[in-house]
C-alpha cells in the first residue's frame, strides 16, 4: 500500500491539472485617451466600471487610471501629458490598417444599458453621438455599436439566457 501512495498521487496531480481549462485569461487592455477624465467618467457611469489603485509610482510623462469590471476584467487608461502627436483614430480602419478595431461588452439587458447610456454620456444627450440601433447577433442576442469620448468603437451585446449562450 505504502508503495502504491506515489502511483496514486502522481495520477491525482496528472489527472487534476489536466482537468484545468487554461493556464491563460485575458486581463487588461490599455486606452491612451485624449481626456482622462471624461474617459474614466464614461466607462465607470455607463459600464458601470470601478476604479482600482494605480500600483507604480506617477509619471511625468502620463497620467493613468486603472478601472476593473464585474468580471475581473480591467481596462487601464492613459493621458500622455505634453505630446502633440497625430491621434490613431485619424487613420482609417481599412484593411490595408492593422490595429485597434473595438472593444467588446456584454450587459445583461440591452433596455437597460441603453436607458444608462443616454442619462449619463453627454455625447449620446448632446446628441453628438446618434442613438445607437438595435441589431441581432447570429445566434439572436441583440447589440449595438457605440462610442467612447475618443471616438474608439465599443460594441455591446446582450446577454442570452445561459442555456442557449456560448458568448459568455
């Protein structure tokens, strides 16, 4: 019995990490935005997002704040403070570009976010930004295409019931 204990143990270790889904998941993606505020102030009242510390010591070269969603997920934005460099939202997203195309939310009513999304953003109350149209995904869950203060596309679907979701 005594020498079988390591068989049995090193079978449980094999079988326990082969169990494991990923030793990968995604993390944060950072933005430089053109006003750190407005940006923060978007994504925390329309996402819903929480600010989280900022763990390294402040830069003279940037401003940044770190935001975190309900699952975990972050997105850490940046103002570079003094630069006058061309911003990349004056390229156009064409094929012959490779880069940032959007970013993508999942909210669990569709009513609901977009009823936030007009109280809160002053782009989308100014009108500045249309009021986004409703359309289906493949598996039918709605969605829409909307903007941030920097122009960047955020695209937002809703959730399906669990049982016939394999977005989520």
């Amino acid at each position: 019995m005594i020498k079988s204990f390591p068989l049995l143990f090193l079978f449980f270790i094999t079988s326990f990490s082969s169990a494991q889904k990923s030793t990968v998941w995604y993390n944060h993606t950072l933005l430089d935005v053109k006003n750190l505020e407005s940006s923060v102030a978007f994504y925390t009242q329309v996402f819903e997002a929480d600010t989280i510390p900022y763990p390294f010591p402040p830069s003279p070269l940037y401003d940044v704040k770190w935001l975190k969603f309900g699952d975990g997920t972050e997105l850490h934005l940046s103002q570079w403070l003094n630069v006058t460099t061309k911003d990349t939202s004056e390229v156009p997203s064409e094929p012959k570009y490779v880069g940032f195309v959007h970013l993508g939310f999942m909210v669990n009513s569709m009513d609901a976010f977009l009823k936030r999304l007009m109280e809160v953003s002053s782009d989308y109350k100014s009108g500045n930004y249309k009021h986004p149209i409703i359309d289906r995904m493949p598996n039918g869950a709605k969605t829409i295409e909307i903007k941030d203060p920097d122009g960047n596309e955020i695209h937002v679907i809703e959730a399906m019931p669990t049982n016939s979701s394999t977005n989520r």
